[in-house]
C-alpha cells in the first residue's frame, strides 16, 4: 500500500504521517545506493513508540529495510541519513553544463552565456541532506531520471534568460526544474515503466508524484513556496488537461507554465531519435492552448538552428489510424454530450463538460493541422516529410485522449462514489480502449 504521501491530493501537511511511515519503493532504492555508496544513519533511528532501531553511524543495509518496513518512524528516514560522496549543487551544474555540449537541442535553448551564467550561480545553494540523498540515488541508479531533471533545469535557464525573467524568478524557476520529479522515488517502478500501458486505476499512482514532491519539499527543505508550487503544477495545464488537478488558466501561475513547457521539451529531447526537431514542434503547437504561448515560442525560435529532418514514420499505418481517430473523438463527444444532458450529479456533469472542453481544443487543432482534409490524397503517403508529421499527430493526440480518461477516472475517484465511476466507465472505455485490457 502506498503510504499517505503518496495518494494524489497529497499536501504537504499530510506529509505529518506520510513521511514517517517509510515507503519502500523510496527504501529500496536508498538500500540500492548503500551498495555502492556509504550510507549511514546520522542520528539514531527510532520508532514512534521510542524504540531505538539503529544508531547513529551506523551503515544502512538490508537488515534496516526489514526493520524499518514493519514500524513507524518517530522521524522521516530522509532526515536521519547522510550518504557521502552525494550530490552537490557543484557536481550538478558540472553534469548540466557538460550535457549542453552534448545535446543540440539543450545547446540551442540554453547555450547562452546568461542560461550559462543562471546555472553557475546555483553552485552557491547547498543541499538539504535528503535531497541529496535522493539526486544521487537517481544520479547512481535511474541515470535517465537524473539526466531529465538536468536536462529541464538546463531549459528552464534558457528560457529564463531568453524571455528576461528576474534573477530571483530564473533561480526560483531552475531550482524547482532540478527537483520536479523527485516524488518519483515514492513510486512504484513498475508504474513508471513507460513500455507498459496502464490503467487509469494504477496510472493515478504516478499522476501523484507532483502532489509527493510538493509534500517532500515542505517537510524536507527550506525552499521557497513557488519552488513548491512549480513541483505541484509541472503537469498541468493551461487548457486544464493536465494532471493532477486539472487547473486550468490563470489558476497555474507562470513559473508553473514555464516548468510544464521546459519539462515537456527535456522528456523528448533526452530521449532522442529521428525527426527531433519536428517532433518537439508538433507536441509544443498541436494543441496551441496547452501551454504558455510566451514559452512555446521561445522554443520553436531556438529550435530553428537545428536540422529540419524527417521523422522516421517506419511502417506503423499512420493513414489508417486517422480514421478511427476522428470516429474515436466524435463518438467520445456523443457520449459526453449524453452524460451531461442525462446525469444528476454536479461532478459526472462537470467531468463530462470537462472533456468536452478538451475535445473541442483538440478538434480545433486537428482541423488546423489540415488532417482532416489530406486523408483522402492517397499520394501523401508517398511524401516522407507528410507522412511522418501525419504520425506525429496521431501519436500526440492519441496520448491526449489516454491522458484525459486518466484524469476522468481522477476526478470521480475522488468522491469516493462507485456509482459516479460506472456512469463513466463508458467515456473512459471510448478514450482509452486499452485502459480495460490494462486493468
């Protein structure tokens, strides 16, 4: 069972108990980084009921997961380790500016000597002790967890200096990119096994980690509140598709929106491939509501420099997943459009509006990507540049859909009413046709 840190909706005041019930996904992976690093406890470790468990000094191992699992802690284990050799804010900005050298498109957003600078100026900032912790965990242990955090830490310096934030707001932003995923360490990991499609039952599991990286960075740092805020509202939003609280507009403010873009951008760009630039273009425009505008644009601006290559559409049917794509979304309409006319309940009536803003948002963007017109000119198939922009829609949109039966299933979660959750088991099952085969 996840502990109370880790259910969405989570705050940093339920961090009072969450925290001191150690969870094991975040156990396991400190156990893992005792292999290859000294570990010790740097206070003795207690239960709630003042049995003393481990001394002080002494290196964790195996033997404390088996204590530490069965018992609640007087204190969080976070706060009562120390690891050495850990990361540093120096180490750190040394890692990001090596993978600007490395990456084309890191270099293009962020390869000025003011994002340099931005950068530079973090290696003042110490570490609180578990988030060290918990960087050089992930630096050690889960390498592409690490590399995107530096990877939208580096963006979000370039986008500081290109749209002339304040230094305050380009640290605050840059600190928050750094340790925006750090609830992940809470997660189960075969939830965040991307090759996996999950249901969005077990997806609200992972839909969390904003609400436990919020919760650990009011029990653990000193960080200011729009740090914290940011680590909330990295998925959100503007169009409110986001997650975990679908808000929407000015209910997410900018620095959030900037840290949505940034993040977005780093998960593509680290994971490479054929066709990057065209690939980020088409994920940042296809639904031009969905992100800060200011933000987009300073993006696309950088992305100029870099090669226009075709992205590799291999042999996937591209053409024939459109037709089944504009049928998925007009019988999802239909569907909304009967649930709001037929329900009683305020929350299946504004879950079903809800989608129906999003659907709308999305159509719109589909018809102005001209999609809707091109399906009949078989001779596009033959244009490798129309056909692997053609995927890109689909792939986007088809991710969207999945995203937003997530979200319906997290919004009527949350009452708590099983009869809530079946009158929308149909919308879920039109939006994401897998979601039952995955339960």
């Amino acid at each position: 069972m996840e502990n109370a840190a880790t259910k969405p909706g989570a705050t940093a005041s339920q961090a009072d108990t969450g925290f001191r019930a150690v969870n094991p996904h975040c156990l396991a992976r400190i156990v893992e980084l005792s292999e290859t690093h000294q570990v010790v406890a740097s206070d003795d470790i207690h239960d709630d009921r003042g049995n003393k468990l481990w001394a002080k000094g002494s290196p964790v191992s195996r033997d404390l997961r088996d204590k530490l699992l069965r018992r609640s802690l007087a204190q969080p284990l976070e706060s009562s380790l120390s690891v050495e050799r850990g990361a540093t804010m120096e180490s750190i900005v040394v890692d990001a500016l090596a993978h600007i050298d490395e990456n084309a498109v890191l270099s293009a957003v962020a390869g000025s000597n003011r994002a340099r600078g931005l950068l530079r100026d973090m290696q003042k900032l110490v570490l609180p002790g578990p988030v060290k912790l918990l960087l050089t965990s992930a630096r050690e242990n889960k390498q592409a967890t690490y590399s995107h955090g530096l990877a939208t830490m580096i963006i979000c310096a370039g986008l500081a200096s290109r749209l002339e934030l304040s230094d305050h707001d380009a640290n605050m932003l840059t600190l928050a990119a750094l340790v925006h995923d750090i609830g992940e360490m809470y997660i189960n990991p075969e939830y965040l096994d991307t090759s996996k499609h999950l249901s969005p039952a077990n997806w609200k599991y992972v839909a969390s980690h904003p609400c436990v990286g919020h919760a650990f960075i009011g029990e653990f740092t000193s960080f200011p509140s729009v740090v914290a805020a940011c680590v909330l509202h990295h998925h959100e939003r503007l169009d409110g598709s986001g997650y975990p609280f679908q808000l929407g507009g000015k209910a997410i403010e900018r620095l959030s929106a900037i840290l949505a873009v940034a993040d977005s951008v780093s998960a593509i760009a680290m994971r490479g491939g054929s066709g990057l630039r065209i690939r980020l273009e088409v994920a940042l425009r296809i639904v031009p509501e969905e992100f800060d505008r200011s933000a987009a644009s300073v993006i696309n601006h950088a992305l100029q420099g870099l090669p226009a290559e075709t992205y590799d559409a291999g042999r996937g049917g591209c053409l024939g997943r459109i037709v089944p794509i504009l049928h998925q979304l007009t019988s999802t309409t239909v569907a909304a459009e009967a649930l709001v006319a037929a329900t009683s309940s305020s929350v299946v009536n504004a879950t079903g509006r809800y989608v129906l803003s999003v659907l709308g948002n999305i159509e719109k963007s589909l018809r102005a990507t001209g999609v809707f017109e091109t399906i009949h000119l078989a001779a596009i198939e033959s244009d490798a540049n129309i056909m692997g922009e053609i995927c890109l829609i689909v792939r986007e949109i088809s991710w969207r859909l999945r995203n937003m039966a997530r979200n319906v299933h997290l919004r009527i979660e949350q009452t708590g009413n099983p009869e809530e959750m079946k009158s929308v088991g149909g919308l879920i099952a039109l939006l994401d046709p897998a979601a039952q085969a995955a339960d």
